[in-house]
C-alpha cells in the first residue's frame, strides 16, 4: 500500500521492523520512498502517515527524502482545496438568492398516490419524504442529497416527490 508522510510525501508500506534502539527493542514502521531510500518510523509517530489515494489508477510517484519537492506539492493541493471551498461557498451564496417554485402542500390524489405503494414506509423513509416535501414547499432552490445503501428505498421516496412536482406541472427525472 502507499502512504502519505505529512513531511516526506509518497511512500511504499514495506511492514513493521523490529529494531534496537538505544538498547531497547522497538516496532517501527517501514517506509520505502524514491531512490530504494527506507524511512523506520517510530510507532509513535505513524500520526504523521495517511494512506494514499490517488486520483489515477497508475503507481504514484514516490516522494524523496532530503527535498522540499512534496512540500510544494502538498501546498499547491491546499490552495487548491481552499480554491475549490471559496468556489463552493460562492455559488451556495448565488443559489439562495435565486427564488425558487414553491410547490403546493399535498393534495388529496397525492395522499391516493402514496397509500398505493405495496410496502410501508420506514421511519427513516417517512422523516425523508416530508423533509423533501417540506423543501419542495419553499420558495427556493432545493438542495438535498437523499443517499443509502441499496434497497433500503431511496426510489419510493423519490416517487413521491416526483409525483408532487408532476402535479404542480413541472418536470421531475
């Protein structure tokens, strides 16, 4: 596996050593980094490691040891993640001053649509379905993510809410 060093970047996981150190025996862990250079870092400092995920499927380069080169690197990606925060923040801030269509509270047909589903709603599923419905309600741009394993009925709740924007004569996907 790779890790990520907070000072020294990129590393190859090459297990724990046994080594004596100032005549006690310690467990590190070892660290393979460019150029075959090993790293034994103490156990009390693995809070300096993270794992490695990349973005690509290829090996990541190793860091080397001795360089300011992953300082760099690292710094770029946190202007780059405040960057990306600051874009985020700026178009949250754009969309609630946008006005949104405030659909209408359920109707009696919606009621009918609603207790014709085979199963019953969990309790997890009913808070789901009034909070989208609650949302629908204003008037803004709704903004919620409705996520869960499979099966657990992600699409019976959005039935539902597709069926209110239908009859409020919009289009739902």
């Amino acid at each position: 596996d790779h890790l990520a060093h907070l000072q020294h970047g990129i590393s190859s996981y090459r297990g724990l050593t046994r080594m004596d150190l100032h005549g006690k025996e310690e467990e590190l862990i070892s660290l393979e980094f460019d150029e075959s250079a090993i790293l034994h870092l103490p156990l009390t400092e693995s809070h300096l490691l993270s794992r490695y995920i990349g973005l690509s499927k290829s090996k990541p380069r190793l860091g080397r040891l001795g360089t300011k080169t992953w300082e760099k690197t690292r710094r770029a990606a946190e202007e780059a993640t405040l960057d990306f925060a600051a874009d985020l923040l700026g178009l949250q801030a754009k969309r609630n001053l946008i006005r949104g269509h405030g659909f209408t509270p359920d109707t009696e047909w919606q009621r009918e649509f609603e207790h014709s589903f085979i199963h019953r709603e969990t309790p997890d599923q009913m808070r789901a379905i009034e909070e989208t419905k609650t949302d629908l309600e204003q008037p803004k741009p709704m903004d919620r993510l409705l996520s869960g394993d499979v099966g657990i009925g992600k699409t019976e709740v959005a039935h539902q809410d597709d069926y209110k924007v239908l009859m409020n004569g919009m289009q739902a996907a």
